[in-house]
C-alpha cells in the first residue's frame, strides 16, 4: 500500500506516530510562517502542516500544487494547536516530513465542497468529481448498507440470488422497451428486461422456490420528474405460498432494515384496501404521517340551491384543524392551488368554523348556519377548523381532493422528516377499462391472479375482479409492489384472452410461459422494490438520482460519456440498419 492509514482515521491515540497519508488536495492555506493543506480521501480530511521556514523546500513545492491534486505525504501525528470539534481528525495534524505529487489536477470546474457552486447539469457532466463530494459519496455508502442488509436479510431465511438474462425478448405489455439489434440475426431484435418478471416465474417452475436478485431494469418511458430509464429492483418471488405469507415475510425485510440501517423499530404495517385508500384519500399511496381523510358530504350539501353540487357525482371535503384563522388571501392561494392546470380543478369550497360557534363560508348564499352547522358535524370539525371541498365526477376530484390534502399537510408541517408510516394497500382491481383503445389492460401485469373467490366474474363482469396484489407504500411513495401469480396454464390463457390476445399472439409472445406452466407449475408470487427509490425514501429526499453513481439527466442523457449517440456506419451495416434521414 502507498498509505499506512487514511485522512479519516487519526485522533489523538496516535500522537507521535510516522504516518503515510495519500489524497487530494481540498484547501491550501498560508498563515504567518505555516503552510496548511487539508487532505482528503473517500473516509475523511487531515490537515498536513508544513513549517516554511524549517521546511522552505517543502513550502516551495507546495505553492506549485493546487486544488484535486493527487500527493502522498509522510509525517508525524501531533496534537493540534486550535482544534476542530466539527470532524473526527480535527485533534490533530501531520507535521510534514517528505511530500510527493502523485498527479497534478486540472483546476475542477466546480468546488467539491457540501455545499458546491457548481449547478446540476455541470455536475453530472463531470460526475466523478460529484462523487468526491461527501452528500453525494454518503448517499452511496448508505445504499451499500441498504443493498448488504437486504442481502444478508433474504439469504438468511434460504433466498437464493440468481441472475437473469439482460438481453430477452421484447413484450407488447407495460412500458416501451429498450431494443437492442441482433447482428447475428439481421433485422431481429433484444429488449432489455423491464423487470425479470417472466424469468423469475420460471424460477419457481423449475423448484427455486425462493429467489432474489438486486437487478438492473430499464424502461424507456417518457421521463417524468425522478425517473430513470435505467433503475434497479429488489426483485423477489417464492413458490407454496399466500399472499400473507408474501407480506409477512417483506415485512420482516423492512423492520430488518430498518433497524440495521436508522435503528429505528418501525411499527407493525398497516393495511387498507384499495378501495378505502382511493375513498379516503384518494390516492392508491396515501402518506399516512398524517390523518385528514375524506369526507363524503353529499347527503348534508346535495339538494340544496347550489347547481355545482347537485351535479356533482361526489361532493367530499377534509377537515384542517385549527385552520379557520385562514386569512382570505390564504384561502385565495389554495384556490389557486386546486386551479392549477396538474391538477384542474374549477373551484374550492371552503366552511369555516369560527371560535364563536358560527361558520362562514364561500358558498353562504346557498346554505343557512344549520345546513353548515351539518356540514361541520359530518366532517368532525369544531369551533377552529377549516373544512375544504371539492366536487365533480368521482375519480378526479378524489385526485384532486389528495393533492390538496398533500398540500395542507406540507403547509401544516405534518409530513415529518424522520417519521416512517408504512402501509400495505392490498385488494387491487385486476384489471381497469382503456376508453381510448377500447380494451382491457392489467393493473399490475397479466400475470397476476384474481382472487380465487372472483374467478367466476371474470366472464361475468371482469371489471368487479380484485386481485391478490399488493403495493407497499412508505410516506406516501410507492416502493414496492408484487402479487400472487396464476400459475394454471388455462387460466393464463384466459387472462391474455380478456386482454385482447388471439391465441396466436398469446403463443407467438408468451408461448414459453404457457408451456412451462403445463409441467408443474407450483403456486407462487412475489413482489419487486424500487432500490433506488427506497434509498431515497430512507433518507428523506426526493430523488433516485442521488442514490445512482452514474444516473441520466431529465431527457435520458448521459452527459458525461455522452450517450447515447451516433455510430459508424460500419456498425449500422452488421447490423442490417439503415437511419430514415
Ligand atoms: N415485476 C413487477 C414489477 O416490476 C413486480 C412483481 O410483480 O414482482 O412491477
């Protein structure tokens, strides 16, 4: 080794020993007769001081040296004159005995400082010096914590980790894929695996009756806010099983990381069924760190003078306590809010109940103190609270109730950093109805199980069908989410039958899968977590991005390797392609 110890290691305990330290260079300081250089490596920042006048040689070779360069210093540990109690090597410095450059560094376009001037774009372009800065570099120790605990969590109860094909077939469900050209086969095509969904199911046909794998999978969406083509999956499936053995188990893998990785006991998960998540908050990921659920009020503000809600399929408020001190210009802002173009709403009702026992509202033309006084009493709300409404036909206007919700949590403070509610939403419909294309598409994929007890529906009214499928949903993100699989060859078929597959294009896409499944096909099911995301969700940000070495921007570029991009025309001609000029 060129180092006998790293710049995150020396404390006082080694007061007067030799040490080798290699690094980069992060500060150069001068005071009076003393040269300073903080000295930094993937674990820490010693400072190396440097005596001008005993040392001049050293102090001469060390004005040459700038920001990022590479050296490698040997000295002695001595206790520090004034001390830096904010990092852990703060008691002490090196006295420089020899100093050597290990490599010169080109002035770094931005300051791989916490806080660094650079703007994002710049930093990914140049994002091995992003990664020498501590957020990004803690971000990816914590997902190496997370990935090694999941490991150790799984393999402890007899997963086995297996590896899956990256390049497969391409499949007309879900997400576009990701071609890839065969050369060998000209005018033929790979895809990359959205997910090893198929693979894993033929996993458990073939007896490994409980896998894992910590796998890359790329979709080629259109990208919206924090997303990647490119992602990572805990992806896990288990034969001879129910869906609550499924939970059980994935629940155990949460305390388990949770406790090895935040020390924090997470309290037993939830559940609530997809029905009562859309009525009551109108989302299928609802963040439970606070309450404020729907209220229905159609009965109490229906068959009144006010055509809005009488025409109204669903007329649905929540209750924000302690808000009737909201000024007219606050109640003005979240009104605008809900008016938003994302979110499209044509107006908001608002009921205040005043200290003194009486209520005001937008809409007293049309309602007397009683009809209010109902209103309140329906919504739980007392002297103090604020009722906020919306109406319109079901679905949106549960949409757009959940994202004001969301907003009054934010505004009231309820939605805690550091406070983790998990939750299961469990009961999914099987499938949902396309108006645009006139069909049927699977909820989760086509590979999910109705509830046995709704088999017969599927011909009578296929829409009414749940299924064994699951999400789990951490502070209103969804992390994860699997289902119970068919696995009889018949009922597969049927299920590519009601989603509009002739028999010839099920067995010309998914012949392989119906052929396994005629030779001993166990019960099983599974479930995939977005990696990424649950690193993120972990450390309370927003972004996936943070927790990717070497993520793409928001129009699925690399701009440091600059990808993708053209390729010789040689290359095309392998592979039997010719680019539409
Ligand atoms: N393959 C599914 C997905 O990627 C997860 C699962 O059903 O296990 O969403």
């Amino acid at each position: 080794m060129l180092r006998t110890n790293t710049c995150g290691e020396l404390n006082l305990d080694h007061v007067g020993q030799t040490v080798t330290l290699c690094g980069w260079i992060q500060k150069i300081r001068k005071l009076g007769g003393m040269t300073f250089i903080d000295l930094r490596d993937r674990y820490g920042i010693t400072q190396l001081a440097i005596n001008s006048e005993t040392h001049e040689e050293f102090a001469k070779k060390v004005e040459k040296m700038g920001r990022e360069w590479v050296i490698k210093v040997t000295g002695t540990v001595t206790e520090r004159y004034s001390k830096n109690k904010n990092i852990p090597t703060g008691d002490i410095e090196i006295i420089v005995d020899a100093i050597d450059v290990l490599n010169e560094s080109a002035i770094p376009p931005f300051t791989i400082e916490d806080e660094s001037d650079g703007g994002e774009e710049l930093r990914l372009k140049y994002r091995y010096l992003d990664l020498r800065r501590n957020p990004v570099k803690n971000n990816l120790i914590f997902r190496h914590k997370m990935g090694i605990e999941i490991r150790n969590y799984l393999n402890n109860i007899g997963f086995l980790d297996i590896e899956t094909p990256f390049l497969i077939r391409s499949t007309p469900e879900g997400a576009r894929d990701f071609i890839v050209p065969s050369r060998v086969s000209p005018g033929e095509f790979y895809a990359l695996p959205q997910s090893p969904q198929t693979f894993k199911q033929l996993l458990m046909v073939s007896g490994y009756d409980r896998y894992f794998q910590i796998v890359r999978c790329f979709r080629d969406e259109d990208l919206r806010a924090d997303r990647q083509p490119e992602f990572t999956q805990i992806d896990c499936e288990m034969s001879f099983i129910e869906q609550e053995d499924i939970l059980n188990t994935f629940e155990g893998l949460m305390q388990h990381v949770f406790k090895k990785v935040k020390n924090i006991d997470i309290d037993p998960i939830q559940r609530i069924t997809y029905a009562d998540a859309m009525r009551l908050y109108g989302s299928d990921k609802p963040d439970l760190r606070f309450g404020m659920e729907f209220v229905e009020l159609n009965d109490v503000m229906q068959h009144k003078d006010f055509k809005i809600f009488n025409e109204a399929e669903l007329v649905v408020g929540v209750m924000a306590k302690g808000c009737a001190h909201y000024t007219r210009k606050q109640l003005d802002a979240l009104t605008d809010f809900v008016r938003r173009p994302q979110i499209g709403a044509a107006g908001l009702v608002y009921v205040l109940c005043q200290p003194d026992g009486t209520f005001k509202s937008s809409v007293d033309k049309f309602y007397d103190q009683e009809d209010l006084k109902k209103v309140a009493q329906k919504a739980g709300a007392e002297a103090g609270d604020l009722i906020l409404i919306l109406s319109g036909k079901t679905e949106k206007t549960q949409k757009q109730l959940c994202e004001l919700r969301l907003e009054m949590g934010k505004q009231l403070g309820l939605r805690q950093a550091g406070v983790y509610k998990l939750l299961w939403v469990v009961d999914f419909p099987l499938l949902e109805w396309d108006d645009e294309t006139n069909r049927f598409y699977a909820k989760h994929h086509m590979f999910t199980a109705p509830k046995p007890e709704h088999e017969a529906l599927l011909d009578t009214n296929p829409i009414a069908v749940n299924a064994n499928a699951y999400d789990l949903v951490i502070n209103g993100t969804e992390v994860g989410g699997g289902s119970i699989r068919i696995h009889n060859r018949n009922l597969q078929n049927k299920m590519f039958q009601i989603l509009g597959f002739s028999q010839e294009q099920a067995d010309y896409q998914f012949g392989f899968m119906l052929s396994a499944f005629q030779y001993g096909c166990p019960p099983h099911g599974g479930i995939a977590f977005g990696f990424d995301r649950l690193c993120s969700v972990l450390s309370d940000t927003d972004s996936i991005r943070d927790f990717i070495a070497f993520p793409k921007n928001n129009s699925a570029r690399d701009t440091m390797v600059n990808a993708p991009a053209a390729v010789e025309n040689s290359q095309l001609d392998e592979l039997s392609i010719q680019i539409k000029k």
